[in-house]
C-alpha cells in the first residue's frame, strides 16, 4: 500500500448544500476524506453535522452537489447503497441501533440475518460462531454466556461498543462515529480510541463527530469546523484551538461599538453555595446580583443548563445551598420558584414552553393563574389585557390576543414566552439559549427588555454559547468549562479573545 | 407565480370552496349526523315521533354521557379511564347493598357511591401518577379488581329485596322511593336523569374551560413539561383529573341503580365502550379536535338516537353495533383526516 499522502480519497464531498423548506442547513460544502486518517467534524448544535452524517449515510438522498466514492460519483443514494459502498455510521443514539428483546449475539449478526444466504431455519446455535466472530474483531472477550444475555443487560457503554463490532464486521472503508463517546467512561473512551487508531492503521478512513475538543486533539490527524451550514476552517495537525472556537461560534469582527452602558449591581440576589453543576466536578460559589445581566457562556455539556433547572428547582442540586435576598431558597420544584419570583425560559421553546394550539393570552396567564383567578373562574378581561400587555411590550406581530402561538414565527414565540414572566414581575430570571432560532429583529427586542428588567433591580441571567449574544446584552461575563466557572469578569474588563482563550482552554 | 396561476376564475373559485366543504364537515360534521338521524327517523318511524320517545332517548343518552364525561376528563389531562364502567357497575352493586342488605336510607346510598367512586379515582391517580404506570393500563388492571371486589361482597350474586343473606336471615331492605326517583322522577317536565345531565354537562363545561383548573387540565394535556416549567404541580392536577372521572362514573351508577331498581351484577358491563366512543365522538364537534364537555354530552345523544331508531325499526342488536362502529369510525375519520388541527389523543402504552 502506498503511503496516506499519495491515496487517493476514499470519499469526496463536492459543493453538497441541503435545504428544508427555505431553511439552508448546508451550503456548498466539499471534503475529502482520506484513507488511513481520522478527520473530526466539529459544530455548535444546528451548524449541520447531523444534516452532513445523514446525507452521506444515505439518509437524505435529495441534497445539492455531489458525493463520490473512489472519485465515482454515487447516484440515488439510500442507506442500503451507502452501505454497500463501504460507508458505514455509528449513531449517536444507541437506541436508534440497538434491537432490545433480542440476545447480544442476534444483535451482532443482524446485518447477516436478512441476507438470502443465511437460510430459512434460525438458531442461536447457528448464529454463535459468527457472533463470536465479530466479537472478537473489538477484542470485546464475551462469553458464550454473555452472547446469550438479552442485550439490554449490556451496559450502555457495551451496547456502543456491540454497535461499532457490527459495522466493523462489515469491513467499511468509511466509518461515521457520531458522538461516540457520550455514554463511555474513561477506561471505555481509551479502549474506543485504541480501537480507532488500529482502524486506521488498517487503511479505514474515519469522520469523527465530537464536540469535545480534548478528543480530537488526541485522536484527530484533520479537522473541518462546520458553522451556519458552511465549512469555517480546515486545519491539520497541529490544531490551534483558539481559531477552532472561532471558527465554531462565529468570527463576527466585533467592534460595532457596544451600545449597551454597562450596569453593575451590588446587592447579591441569588447565592448559590457549593453547587456542583456535574457529579465529579468540584463545587461551585456563584453570586448573581440585582441589577445586571449577567451572562454564562461555555460550550454544550459546560453546565449552563444544569445551572439554570438547578436555580429553578426543575432539576434541583443534589449538592450545595443557595439563599434568595439572604434568606434560604430550596426549591424542590418549578412551582417554589415560581412562588419567590424565581423564573425560566427553557432552552427548548417548542417542548418546554409552547403549548399547541394555545393563544397568546392562554400561554402567557398559564404561571399566574391562581392570581387571575382568585376564586376559580379566570377573569377573561384580565387575561385578554395581560395577552395584550406582553404583545405591546415586546413588540410581537400577532393578530392579538388570541392569535395561536404556533402560527406565530420563531422570533415571535420567544418574545411570547419571555413576555409571559416579565408580565409577572420576577426577582430573579434566567434564560437558557434565549436567542437560539430566534431573528435578529428579536433577539435585539428581548435584550433590550432583559436590560430594561435588570435596570428596574431584577437580576437577569442568560445562558449562551455564542459569544456575541453575551457581548451584544450582557454586564457581567461567567465562562464555564466542564462544570467549573473559569473566569468572572465585568464586560468591560475583558475581550472577546479573552473569552474565547477560556473557553477553549481543555480541561 | 403561485398567485398568478391562482387568477384564473375557476381554480380561484374551486380551491376555497373544497376547502370550505372541509370545514364545515370538520365544525358540524357530527352534528349534520345527529340531526339527520333524527329527522330520518321520524319521518320513517311512527313510534319515534312521539315526545316519550325524545326523552327515552335523552334518557338513554344520560347515564352514557356522565360515563363519557369522566372519561372526557381523562381525556384532557392526556390520559384515558378504562375504569368507568367498573365503577359504575360497583355502584349499582354498593347502592343495592346499603338499601337492601343494611337497610339505610337511599341518601346514604348516594354517599357511600360518591366516596367509592372517588376512592377508584384517588387508586387509578395512585397507579398512574406516583407508579408511572401507563394510564390505559393502570385503569385496565382496576377496571378488573373493581368488577371482582363488588361480585366479593355479594358473593357474585344480585341484590334484591327478601334475597337470603349467608346467616340466614332475608334482606330486608329495599330501594327506596327517593333513590328510585333519581332515574324516574321528573323535574317539571324533565326527567330528573336528563337533568342531572343537563346540570353536569353545565357544570363540567364551566369546570374544564372557565375554571383555572380546567385550563391547567388542557395545559397538561397539550405540554406537561411545559406546564410543569410554569411552575405547575402536574401530578396533583393529574390526580384530580381520575378523581373526577371516578366520581363521575359513580354518579352514571347510580343512575343506572335507580333505573334497574336492583343491584344487578352484569350492570355497567357495556357502558365502557359506549363512553369511550362518545367522548371521542365529541372531539371532532365543532372541529374543536379536544376532548370537550358539550361535544361528549352530543356524542350521547347521538348514540342514544341510533340505537332507539334502530331498536324501533327492530334491527336487531348486533347489527345495532356495526352501525355504532361506522359512526364513531366517520367520527374519527373527521379529527384524524379532515381537520387541519392535529388531533391530541396521547395514550402512552
């Protein structure tokens, strides 16, 4: 065999764009990846690598450009024919591969069951040699024991590993991991990596989907960063992570002069004490005060979300204390939280705050209606008016009161679901992802009410991984990595490329 | 483009109009049945004109209706009650105890009901709500523990007046006039039955959509991570939703009760289906596409005047129920495929 840098590639990506309705998820993307390496696809969530992983497994057929395999370019792809060609993908979901009620040993032959010359008569007698085969292909040393088990009594972490046997049994020429370490632990991750560096030393190329960093650096010989459904960066050994964290959040050349005048608060509204935002990471002291936004940027799996259901009682801290305006503040469900004037705008609009077929005026009175409704019967009036107040305050364009908030636009929904707690006074609020999905027009309209609220003595707290979001409306900057606040600083003591130099540092 | 090619008279015309056809059939669909079916049978069917006729069929139609309504609330929160006719089955059997075995007035009866039937509601929220059990088996599994538990007590036998008792004395008791008068008396010109329909249905609209409890209901129905993230109990108001259903169905028992005048143990076995299929009959009225209160009560009536017209016209009865599958089926059929609002029904199984 000829050395990696005379092969040929064994898959090519020319000018590939994908669209859903008039929404772009990839534009003119084009890649090659070769024999004998690993190249690793990095992107903040919606930048497009699933669309990618989805396209070359044949998931979506229909996608502009071309792929080739072997400089041949492949037509009508479908699964089936992505497999054929060698291309072969691990998904993140291992329930999406996994065939409960099944024995291990089915699970690691499946590919083979449907295939004509297995035959007619099925037994687990007739299908353990091959089991074993594969199985010992990872090294993986399962008993004949095990290979009869259920497989739902493998761990999570040997589920994954059954699943990449069963691709690698099919010899690819191409093999798609997707996050395949999120269910491992150390020792597992290790032996997943040694795996992946003798498949590469037999000749397998390998398209490596992670978003930490720490991962690739070791494992990775390329990487491509994929932003906005576009290539940002393609860099080869050795990788400098601070242009990778650009390339990923965004390189918007920042110095549209900051219109916000930074507010500093002084009282500490919120204390939270020895909190651990992830099982083995060490405890945290973070104060949040009254009168500033305060903004927590870290990329995904940092702990901004546990954070916020921590405040807000929707998954409470296992460890630690927090204190409301000095007084103790436990909150062991979102309806204690609700009650002390500590609220959220989850991350995920449409599965933890939008109600279908629910009109404004519904969506906004739902938290406060033992208030609008004092002895049972809710007073209309005054859920027209509070519908009315959060469409004037926030500038939603809507027929009324009574327009559903799902024929309302992305931008227009957030607006609706942040409305719906300003109308309620909070003391504390805390937005996770606030702008994902949401239009400029929007995103500029919510800031400035956040500002507004924080000026009037709440104090405010956005969770972000883009760092202009959090430089565009915030006073105050925690940049979390794995659980750990890295640096608390005032915006105007610090830089973009500070921020970003933090994020990126592995941890 | 699309609007240009839009301008020619005819398709203007033509695409509004199939599309108003739709929705009408979606809003009044079930309705336009209800009352074709109605003047259908009086103009073919003598018996059917007369005014005894209009009130049996209401008549019919109540103890279907309260059934159906509780499971409706069911229904909004998400869920399904499969326990109803159980209950209501238990009823007849617990009212007929207490009159005839233990010689208590007939108000006591009514309570001892009542309690029960919260009792089953507070068991199924139990099941559902603290054991995560799937809400279509957990009332499955009560609906047969109930049906047994009641033939426990009566050693599977019916309760009448003067039946021997295990010590062998008689039942001295008996069903007393003002139980009785629960399904024959009247109000005015009203049997009381359809009263207490007319009163439930009223009262159960205004609960499901006037009252705070009621809108969180829905809440739950439509998102109950969304309506646990408003700061809302969802496991409590989950539970009063099987609470309500239970006491529902034991108020359709005691309906039932009255009415047979005895404590029959086959009582209660066919209400189930019946209920199930008005309360999703009554989905699809007004297009609303959601479980509702007046649209579960229009169900019944329905039901009831298919299976009195058919009764009349001497189809025999199990024919009785492939008509009553085809309606609920063109039901569906008006929710599920012509209504652009997505129909909820959720059932975790």
């Amino acid at each position: 065999m000829d050395g990696p840098a005379t092969q040929k590639a064994v898959v090519s990506l020319a000018d590939v764009s994908m669209a859903f309705g008039t929404n772009r998820v990839l534009s003119g993307v084009s890649m090659e990846v070769f024999p004998a390496t690993v190249k690793a696809l990095i992107g903040a969530n919606g930048a497009g690598k699933s669309t990618l992983i989805k396209i070359l497994s044949g998931v979506y057929p229909e996608h502009g450009g071309e792929i080739r395999v072997d400089g041949k370019p492949v037509r009508a792809n479908s699964p089936r024919l992505a497999r054929a060609l060698g291309i072969h993908t691990v998904h993140q979901k291992i329930a999406d591969g996994v065939i409960p009620g099944l024995s291990v040993a089915e699970n690691l032959v499946f590919d083979n069951l449907a295939l004509p010359s297995f035959g007619a008569r099925f037994s687990l007698a007739k299908i353990l040699p091959r089991a074993r085969q594969i199985a010992a292909r990872l090294e993986l040393g399962w008993s004949d024991e095990i290979l009869r088990r259920d497989v739902f009594q493998l761990g999570i972490a040997d589920q994954q590993l059954l699943l990449l046997a069963r691709a690698l049994d099919q010899e690819p020429r191409m093999l798609i991991l997707d996050e395949p370490t999120s269910a491992l632990s150390m020792a597992e991750v290790e032996r997943l990596f040694d795996v992946i560096r003798s498949l590469r030393q037999d000749g397998v190329a390998v398209l490596y989907v992670s978003h930490h960093l720490s991962e690739i650096d070791t494992l990775a010989d390329s990487l491509v960063v994929l932003r906005d459904g576009k290539i940002r960066l393609e860099q080869s050994r050795p990788f400098g992570w601070n242009d990778v964290v650009r390339a990923m959040l965004g390189e918007q050349v920042l110095d549209e002069e900051r219109t916000i005048v930074e507010q500093r608060g002084t009282q500490v509204r919120l204390a939270l004490r020895g909190v651990r935002l992830h099982e083995n990471r060490p405890p945290q002291d973070i104060d949040f005060r009254a009168g500033e936004v305060t903004g927590v940027i870290g990329l995904l799996g940092a702990g901004k979300s546990e954070l916020a259901k921590g405040v807000f009682g929707a998954t409470p801290f296992t460890v630690g204390t927090m204190t409301l305006d000095g007084a103790a503040f436990t909150p062991r469900n979102p309806g204690d939280a609700v009650k002390r004037g500590v609220f959220l705008v989850p991350e995920d609009r449409s599965a933890e705050a939008l109600l279908p077929g629910w009109s404004i005026a519904r969506s906004v009175s739902l938290p406060f209606l033992s208030s609008l409704a004092p002895r049972g019967l809710v007073r209309q009036g005054a859920e027209s008016r509070r519908g009315r107040w959060v469409i004037d305050e926030l500038e939603v364009v809507a027929t009324g009161e009574g327009h559903l908030v799902d024929e309302l636009s992305g931008g227009n929904q957030q607006r609706v679901v942040v409305g719906r707690w300003l109308a309620g006074k909070p003391r504390v609020l805390v937005l996770d992802e606030p702008f994902r999905g949401v239009d400029i027009g929007a995103r500029a309209g919510i800031s400035h009410k956040l500002r507004d609220l924080a000026a009037d003595g709440a104090a405010v707290i956005v969770n972000s991984s883009d760092v202009d979001e959090i430089l565009q409306g915030c006073d105050r900057i925690l940049v979390l990595v794995d659980g750990v606040v890295r640096s608390d600083t005032y915006i105007s003591e610090t830089t973009r490329d500070q921020i970003i130099e933090r994020m990126s540092e592995i941890a | 483009m699309e609007a240009r090619i839009g301008k020619t008279p005819a398709a203007e015309a033509s695409v509004p109009m199939a599309e108003q056809v739709r929705e009408f059939v979606v809003r009044y669909g079930v309705i336009a049945i209800t009352i074709f079916l109605i003047v259908f049978f009086v103009a073919t069917e003598d018996t059917f004109r007369k005014s005894t006729t209009l009130l049996s069929v209401l008549k019919y139609a109540s103890v279907i209706a309260i059934g159906g309504l509780g499971v409706t609330t069911a229904m909004v929160v998400g869920g399904i009650d499969l326990s109803i006719g159980g209950v209501a089955g238990m009823a007849v059997t617990i009212s007929a105890m207490t009159m005839v075995i233990y010689n208590q007035i007939g108000i006591i009866a009514i309570v001892a009901v009542l309690i029960s039937g919260a009792f089953v509601g507070l068991v199924n929220a139990f099941l559902i709500v603290r054991l995560r059990i799937p809400d279509m088996l957990a009332t499955l599994a009560v609906m047969f523990v109930v049906q047994g538990a009641k033939l426990i007590f009566v050693n599977g036998q019916s309760v009448s007046s003067g039946m021997p008792l295990p010590d062998g004395s008689f039942a001295i008791g008996h069903f007393t006039p003002e139980f009785l008068a629960i399904d024959a008396g009247f109000v005015g010109p009203i049997p009381m039955p359809v009263m207490i329909l007319i009163v439930i249905t009223l009262a159960m609209w205004v609960f499901l959509t006037r009252t705070r409890w009621g809108r969180i209901l829905y809440a739950i129905g439509a998102n109950p991570e969304a309506t646990r993230l408003a700061g809302i109990s969802v496991s409590r108001y989950r539970a009063l939703a099987y609470v309500v259903a239970g006491l529902l169905a034991a108020v359709a028992g005691l309906i039932l009760s009255s009415r047979i005048g005895q404590g029959d143990i086959s009582a209660g076995n066919s209400l189930l289906l019946d209920s199930v299929a008005v309360a999703l009959v009554g989905m699809s009225v007004m297009g609303l596409n959601l479980p509702n209160a007046w649209g579960t009560t229009l169900g019944a009536i329905l039901l009831g005047t298919l299976v009195t017209g058919l009764t009349i016209a001497a189809v025999p009865y199990y024919a009785q129920d492939v008509v009553k599958g085809l309606v609920l089926v063109v039901a569906l059929i008006f929710s599920f495929t012509l209504s652009r609002k997505k129909a909820r029904y959720v059932s975790a199984v």
